[in-house]
C-alpha cells in the first residue's frame, strides 16, 4: 500500500534533471542509502516507500518509488527522496515535507485563510538546528550520490535547495 501525500505542506525541495543519464535511478537510491547509513545522524532512519497523491491515483495505480526519511526527535518533517528514469534523462529531487496533525490543519486552515499565506510551525532552537542538520546530511548524501554519475559529464549542479532551509 502507498503512502498517500494530501496533507504535507513542502517546505523545502532541490532538483536537478541530468540529460542522457537515465537507467541510473537505482544506482542513485543505493549509493544514497550507503551514503547516509555511513553519516549516522542519530534519529534518523529511512526506507523505500511508495507514494501516491491521492488515495484514488493510489488505487489506481499511480505511484512513485521514493526514500522516506525521518528523525525521530521531528514528527512530521519527512523527507522524500526521489531517482527515476524520464526518457533517457535522470529527474532527481527530494522534498521536505511537514504534515500537520488534524487539529494543526484546523488552526493552519483558518489562519492561513485568513493570513493568505500556508502555515509551518515555529520551531525551538534545537529542532531549528536539528532539522538543518539532517536534511543537510541527507542532501549532501545525494549530492555525492549524484556525483558519482555526473563525473566528467561537465554538468554544473546548483547545490542550494529551493525553501525555507536553503540547504547548500
């Protein structure tokens, strides 16, 4: 069964599209397990998961392969990893993404009706600089990862992710 994607807010993502490097995605997947594994940031686990973005496209069919990522000191701040084939091409990304509990969807809702924009928590201090800690090991972990088969391809990789964290 997939895990279906509704509710999470995505606050922070990075992406790249590397021509003629399809038939890479898994080489991808597992040299960012390894390199991840090898980090050891404490709480942080991960696993390969399906996705889906509804419950109907689920049904369907109409899922993606992705890593989940999460810390335990962090519920709701997950991160999806994602390394899949587009054409010949290789579409990389990954998403942090933070899903509310319900009664934080109610609160969100109506102030971010109201305010016009969506909402996110504040963090502590600590959560602050664990949660950069850990997206930032796992972000470099596929930035390595992504190295690997872009190494003499003269393909210029912006690091800096696209969100409230700008993880480089």
């Amino acid at each position: 069964m997939a895990i279906v994607l509704q509710k999470e807010v995505i606050v922070d993502r990075w992406t790249l599209l590397v021509k003629d490097a399809g038939g890479k995605a898994e080489q991808i997947y597992e040299d960012t397990q390894t390199l991840v594994k090898k980090a050891d940031p404490p709480k942080v686990s991960f696993e390969r998961v399906n996705v889906a973005p509804s419950l109907v496209e689920g049904f369907l069919g109409n899922e993606r392969t992705f890593i989940l990522v999460t810390n335990k000191d962090l519920p709701g701040y997950n991160m999806y990893i994602a390394s899949r084939d587009y054409g010949k091409n290789l579409d990389l990304a990954w998403y942090l993404t933070y899903q509310p509990s319900l009664f934080e969807r109610a609160v969100f809702k109506l102030l971010g009706w109201l305010l016009k924009k969506t909402l996110v928590p504040t963090l502590n201090l600590f959560q602050d600089q664990d949660l950069r800690a850990y997206t930032t090991v796992v972000h470099h972990a596929f930035l390595d990862a992504v190295a690997v088969i872009t190494e003499g391809k003269n393909i210029e990789i912006d690091r800096k992710s696209k969100g409230f964290l700008g993880i480089s």
